[in-house]
C-alpha cells in the first residue's frame, strides 16, 4: 500500500539455523529507511534540548502523539540563525535513520527554521537581549560627537548609494574636511568580520575623530551583518565615537543600540557629523554683530555712570570739614556715656554696700542653727528606736507561738501516717501466714505463675526468716 514501508528482513521463523544477528538487523532496517525516505521536511516542538561540548545539538523533537531523537552535528548548527531552546516549535530538514549501537530510530537535522516568527528576527531579539544585559547598550557608555572633527572615517562599501550620500553631504558642508574611507563588504558571507575590521583599522591609526558606519537600505537579510556580535562587541569597543548609519528610518540593528549615536539614515548622519561651514559662517556673524551691539549698550551704560557719579563727587576740603565735624560729635557723645557709665557703678557699689552684713552675724546665726539642727535629729533618732525595739518583740512573740503550733501539728500528722503505713504493710501479712516471693533473676515480687522461668531461684520471705528453693515446674 502506498505509504507503507515494506521490509524483508530475512527467511521464515523455522529456519532457525539461518537466524539473523542483532547488526544485521539493524543494518537491514538502516537499508530499508535508506532506500525509502530521502531529505524530508518534519515540523514539532523541541524538548530536552542539550548542546554538547563537541557543539553538536541534541534534542526530541514531538508534538501531541510521538516524539524521536534528533541530533545536529556542529557543521549544521553552525548555519543557524538563532538559538533553539525547549518549548520552539520548529520545521527540521533532514534524514531518519537507525542509531545502530542503541538500535533506535533517530533523525539527522540538516537545517532548522522556527514557526511563525522567522530565524532572523529570533536571532536579531536573542541577541539584543543578551547584549543588553551585558550593558553594551547603557547610555552612561556613550560619547559625545567631536564639535568641529578635521576627520571622519567612513566604513562601508566602495561604490554603494550610501557611501555617496555621505561624501556629497560631507564634503557640501565643510569641503576642507579629511576623509578616511575604510572599505568593507556591507553584506553576505563574511560581511560582519569585514566590518568589525575596519572599525579596529581605523581605531589603530587614531586618525580619525569620528567613525560613520552604515550602508544604504534593504531587507532584514541584507542589512543583517550589522546585527552580528563580533560587530557589536568591536563598536563597543572603539576609543573613536561612532555614528550608526543603517538602512532607512524604519530599520534598527544591533549596531544602532551599541553606538554612541544613530542616525536614521547615511545622508544624516553626514549631517550629525559635521556643521555647515556655511551656516557656521552665519552663526559667527550673528555672534559678532550680537557681541558687538552688547558691547556698546555697555560702554554707553558705564558713560552715562561716571557722569552721574562726577556730579555727586564733592571738593575734597569739604569732605574733610565734614569728617572733622563728625569726628567732634563722636567724640562729645564717647565722653558723655563714660561719665554715665561711671556714676551707675558708684550708685550700684553704694546700695550693695548697705545690703551686706557682718561675718560675725552671719556665722552667729549659722552656729544657733547648727544647734537647734542637732537637738531635733536626737530626738527624732531616740524616737524610732523605741518603735523598732516593741515591733521587734512583738514579732518574736508571735514567731514563738506559731512555731510551736506548726510542730505539734505536723508531729500529730507523722503519727497518723506512720499507723497507715504499718497497717499496709506487707510484713503485717506475713504474720497471718502469708510469704512474699522474690525472683532472683530480674529481683521482682512473683505476682503470676508466667513470669517465673525453670530453673529460676527464688527467695521466699516467711514471718520468721527466709528460704531459698529452684522452680522445678509451673502450673499456669
């Protein structure tokens, strides 16, 4: 039936002697996978995905009903575009075949795209994600543009739309300029190693002030070598700044975050580069003719203070006259508050004076009082000592007579106690004829005929002495 796989795997199950080995078996199977299934095209989603230190990708891929094994070897991983990982449903290009030393069926990927999103744009957002993190894009890391540079290097390809949108601006805008031009493949297969080449040339001469990387407009697949990491890492690592130029406005690549500054297009970043000696020219005489007129009102200002200022100034005689004048004032006055000054502090002295008193009456009244002082804490100290000496005899009286009570109490209980335990004594049965009986090998009162072993020495307690005897039987 067609779509079936057919499979002769050897003679019938009688002949025995023709029996097949496990390799051939599976070498059969190998063949007939070989023979009836080519390159084929397999969609799934990948699981237990593991890259190996030789950089071969293992993984399963399945999806609601079977899974299989699958292995890519480092050759084809090599080509991918982005980074599988577990959970991507994907569409797998390759060959089944038997994995002979297990014997399992097992598929050997040749290419891989994803499903839905396309492997570029997988890449393009794995990629600026990790260098994120990294911290290539901060923008604490970025540099200002030179002002005024006398060169610019310039890293694209010989020939291109972008590369003569940059040299016309540039050169309309300020024609003394220096240009570097570092050549560099813009696209395909070893683009992005051309590029980050040329922005390390130019870093090793340190000619240039300014780098202008970029080309003109295209696809995402066009404009991808700008979106490789060994680009990124080698503007990253550029002592020059560096203007990103890629493609039109809507395109945005790894290199436009990493750089210190992007320009939408090649023909703008010319403009971001460098000013128009032209509008430079106009700016410098708008500053002239504004510093100029500043300059004029200023001196105009001044002129008009000193002519106010010379008819305020007075001869110096007369300012002199003034000064003597205010001289004597001041003088009157200092002479005027001394005077007062010094009849206050007369005036204080005397009514202090009148105010103190004799030593010999101060210290008179000090000894009457030291005196009176003394009498009254004698008193007051023979007073508590009467109290404290009853209170203590009171307390001893009343100590006496509960104690007394207390131990005539307690003597009573020790004698109730003492009858009790006499009457439930164990010794008070053996003088009706009763005995206690110990066993000797764990030391316990025998209570039940189960507890005593053969051959157990036991120690029987009487009223008047002990006996010593061996279980010879026991009857439970």
């Amino acid at each position: 039936m067609a779509g079936q796989l057919d499979l002769a795997l050897g003679p019938p199950r009688a002949q025995t002697s023709s029996a097949l080995t496990v390799s051939q078996l599976v070498r059969l199977v190998r063949d007939a996978l070989d023979a009836r299934f080519g390159d084929c095209w397999v969609t799934g989603e990948i699981s237990n995905a593991r890259f190996a230190n030789s950089n071969h990708f293992y993984f399963t891929l399945k999806d609601a009903d079977a899974s299989i094994n699958v292995v890519m070897f480092s050759t084809a991983k090599r080509r991918l575009r982005f980074k599988p990982a577990d959970g991507m449903k994907v569409v797998v290009r390759g060959r089944v075949n038997i994995y002979e030393t297990r014997g399992t069926l097992q598929f050997y990927a040749e290419e891989m795209e994803p499903r839905g999103a396309g492997a570029l744009q997988i890449a393009f957002e794995q990629l600026k994600k990790r260098l994120n993190e990294e911290g290539l894009f901060d923008a604490a890391r970025k540099r200002a543009l030179p002002f005024l540079p006398r060169t610019v290097g310039i890293v694209t390809a010989l020939g291109g739309a972008g590369l003569r949108d940059i040299l016309r601006v540039l050169l309309d805008r300020f024609p003394n300029l220096n240009v570097i031009i570092r050549p560099a493949r813009v696209q395909g297969d070893g683009a992005a190693e051309e590029i980050a080449g040329a922005i390390e040339d130019l870093n090793r001469h340190a000619r240039a002030e300014v780098i202008i990387v970029g080309r003109g407009g295209g696809s995402l697949e066009d404009l991808w070598a700008f979106n490789e990491e060994i680009v990124a890492r080698a503007i990253f690592r550029s002592r020059i700044p560096i203007v990103s130029a890629v493609g039109h406005e809507i395109d945005f690549t790894i290199a436009d975050f990493v750089a210190d500054q992007r320009a939408p297009t090649p023909t703008f970043a010319a403009h971001v580069v460098v000013p128009s000696r032209v509008e430079l020219r106009d700016q410098i005489g708008n500053l002239d003719r504004a510093l100029t007129s500043s300059m004029r009102k200023m001196l105009d200002d001044l002129a008009e203070d000193v002519d106010y200022l010379a008819a305020r100034v007075k001869h110096p005689r007369a300012l002199m006259r003034e000064a003597h004048e205010r001289v004597d004032g001041i003088s009157q006055e200092l002479a005027d508050a001394m005077k007062a000054r010094v009849l206050d502090a007369r005036r204080m002295v005397r009514e202090h004076a009148a105010r103190l008193r004799p030593p010999s009456a101060i210290a008179r009244e000090i000894r009457i009082r030291t005196r009176e002082l003394s009498r009254m804490m004698a008193q007051a100290m023979t007073t508590r000592a009467h109290h404290l000496r009853a209170a203590v005899e009171r307390t001893s009286v009343s100590l006496i007579r509960g104690g007394t009570v207390a131990v005539e109490k307690y003597r009573k209980r020790l004698g109730s106690l003492a009858t009790q335990l006499d009457a439930t004594s164990p010794l008070k049965c053996l003088e009706r004829g009763y005995s206690v009986t110990i066993n000797l090998r764990d030391g316990r009162a025998v209570m039940d005929a189960q507890t005593v072993q053969v051959g157990d020495e036991l120690d029987i307690r009487l009223r008047r002495g002990k006996l010593r005897a061996r279980t010879e039987s026991r009857d439970v």
